[in-house]
C-alpha cells in the first residue's frame, strides 16, 4: 500500500469516527471542523454555520484555479450495519463504514493531498447536502469568487460525471364537495375522482417524452409518491392530496414540466407548488446544455480523468454550474454502495483518485 493511500486512510478513519448524520441536524463547528483545521497546516481556513446542521469549511492555499467540493453530512445508519457505522474497517481490497462511500472516501484523499504537495488548492467541504437544504452552497455563492471550475466529488466510480437530471418534488390539491355517493356526479365534485384523472394524464404525458434524450439519458423520470384524500366509500370526496416528483434531462424545460402538470385536467389543482427543487446538470439555458457539457468535457480531458455517463440521481453540483461555473462531478466509490448498510469504497478507486489529484496540484494544471 503507497503512502499516498495510506494518508488516506487514517484521515478517513478519523472522519468516519465523526457522527455527522443528517438529520439530526446537529453538526456544530467543532467535531469534525477542529480536525480538519488541525490538518490543513498552511491553509487559509473559514469556518462558516449557516444554522441547523449546515456548515462550511472553506480553505485556501495560493491562488488556486479550481475549486473541490465536498459534503461532509451522511444519512443517518440503518439497523442493517453488521459492525458500528462509524468505526472504519479495512479488508484487502475495501474500506467499509458510515460515509466511506458518500463521500468521506474523497474528503480524506483530498486532505492527504494538502499534506502531500505544496501546490495552489482550495476545497470547500459543507454539511447539508443529505438535508436537501442549499444553505451551504447558497451561502457560499453569495460571494462571487474567480475559479475556473469547481469539482463536485460525488460516487462516480473515478470517471467525471459531465450531466445529470435535475430533481423537483411536488405537493398539490384538489377540491371537491362532500355529499352522498349514490347521487349523479359531475367531474369536479370528487377530489379523488380529480386526482385520479390527473395521475392518468400524468403518466400518458411523461410516457410522450420516452423518446427525449441527453448524455445518454433518455426520457423524463416521475413518480407519484403519495395520495390521500376522501373519507368512506360511500362519500364523496371533499379534498385529495398528491406529492409527485420528476427528474427531467438537462434539455427539458422545468418550468414548461410544472406547469404542464398543474394544467393537465378541469378542475385544476387548488394548491401548487414545489416543495424541493435541483436544477439539471447543466444548468440554466437549455438551449446551451450541450454546449456547457462539451466545457466540462473538455476540462476533464485536460486534466487526464476519464469521462464516464451521465447518472439518473441529482448532485450539488447543478448549483455550482446555475451560478455560472463550469463544473462536472468526480470522485471514488460506487451510487450503489452510498446510503446502503456496511456502505464500502473500493481502495483501488480511493488511490486512484488522490493520485489523481497529487497530479492536478503538485502540476499545477
């Protein structure tokens, strides 16, 4: 084992030993943070808390061109784990615990490269991203900063990750008028009988754009996640809930999409709105995602990292590229390992990538 890898590890070990679940939202600045402080010898280190759980570390050394993130925060464990979460356990060709995958594995590589090479390097490391709240990454985009291009580290399996789909969830309702079943019914009088109609809408429209693709995505992502309304069979239904989701590609109009779904049937929804909202990557004009994309590419190629597929799951990294940065998603390990029980990292794939970054910073690419 190289000591590049072995740097790794112990840094990895002591992160992982750091309860950062999310929720609770309880990461304060000390913990984790005093570690890190302690070794980044030579770094201009900010500490910044935005409030419930969201922190951010962001440390400068020289005048670095680009800028790698990292979350901090891991979901909570599941009752599944065959050994304690946050005690580290190395095997011959794994790393196995809490965040070791998603996306402690990175963190570590990315310390022991600061300790490695003397070159320009900035990370920023944050604590929300499992929280589905931005205050990290909004808070620190209020404050625009000149890098050529941030670097997302995100369970890629080593190769840069150029687009993905963006995510909206969304919670809506009908209005009916109770009254007693055996009676006539006219459309707008069941807010389920509504809601039933719209799902069926729904589904035939996203099946219409099976044929849309992107980055080898193909076609838009939607799910009906909850329904509730009614009272008993035989009462006609006053109100009717439903909370949805989709996941467009990046060349989809999402604002298009939500209204779309909302004008879908007679009545409309008398309640609308998002509840959780990520744009694609990339983000903004979709008339100029291919275009942001072939930019990502091409920085990726400079600096030697393979490009792999666009992925189905949404990163933070559409805010950095919404803000305007070029910016493609990179890091060890594998989606399917993150947020599973004994969740693992490939030491393969964890060498690999702080060699890889070795070779970024020390260059001076």
């Amino acid at each position: 084992m190289d000591k590049l890898l072995e740097d790794t590890l112990t840094h990895l070990r002591a992160l992982v030993g750091f309860d950062t679940r999310n929720p609770p939202r309880e990461i304060g600045t000390d913990g984790i943070f005093d570690y890190l402080r302690a070794n980044l010898p030579g770094f201009d280190v900010q500490v910044t808390d935005f409030g419930a759980g969201a922190v951010n570390l962001y440390a400068v050394r020289g005048k670095p061109k680009y800028l790698f993130n990292v979350h901090m925060d891991t979901v909570p464990d599941s009752p599944h784990w065959t050994a304690d979460p946050h005690q580290l356990r190395v095997t011959e060709d794994r790393a196995i615990g809490l965040g070791a995958c998603d996306i402690k594995g990175a963190a570590a590589a990315l310390v022991a490269v600061a300790n490695a090479t003397q070159g320009d390097m900035a990370l920023l490391l944050s604590t929300d991203e499992e929280a589905n709240d931005a205050r990290c990454i909004d808070g620190f985009l209020a404050t625009p900063r000149d890098y050529e291009a941030i670097i997302v580290a995100e369970p890629t399996k080593g190769e840069a990750v150029l687009a993905h789909r963006g995510i909206h969830s969304v919670q809506m309702r009908f209005q009916g008028r109770a009254g007693h079943a055996s009676g006539e019914q006219k459309p707008s009088d069941s807010a389920v009988h509504q809601g039933i109609r719209w799902g069926a809408a729904a589904l035939d429209h996203v099946q219409k754009l099976s044929h849309e693709r992107f980055g080898g995505l193909t076609g838009l992502r939607f799910n009906i996640g909850k329904v509730e309304g009614g009272i008993k069979a035989n009462v006609i239904a006053p109100t009717a809930d439903i909370r949805f989701g989709f996941r467009p590609l990046p060349s989809m109009d999402a604002d298009k999409l939500l209204e779309t779904f909302r004008t879908l049937v007679e009545p409309a929804p008398v309640e609308y709105g998002e509840t959780f909202r990520g744009d694609s990557l990339p983000a903004g004009d979709t008339a100029t995602a291919e275009s942001r994309r072939l930019a990502a590419r091409d920085l990726a190629d400079e600096l030697g990292i393979p490009v792999g597929n666009a992925v189905d799951f949404w990163t933070e990294a559409a805010l950095f590229s919404k803000a305007g940065y070029t910016t493609f998603v990179y890091g060890p390990g594998d989606i399917a390992q993150a947020h599973s029980a004994d969740e693992w990292v490939l030491l393969d794939q964890l060498a690999h990538y702080a060699k890889t970054i070795h070779r970024i910073v020390d260059s001076g690419l």
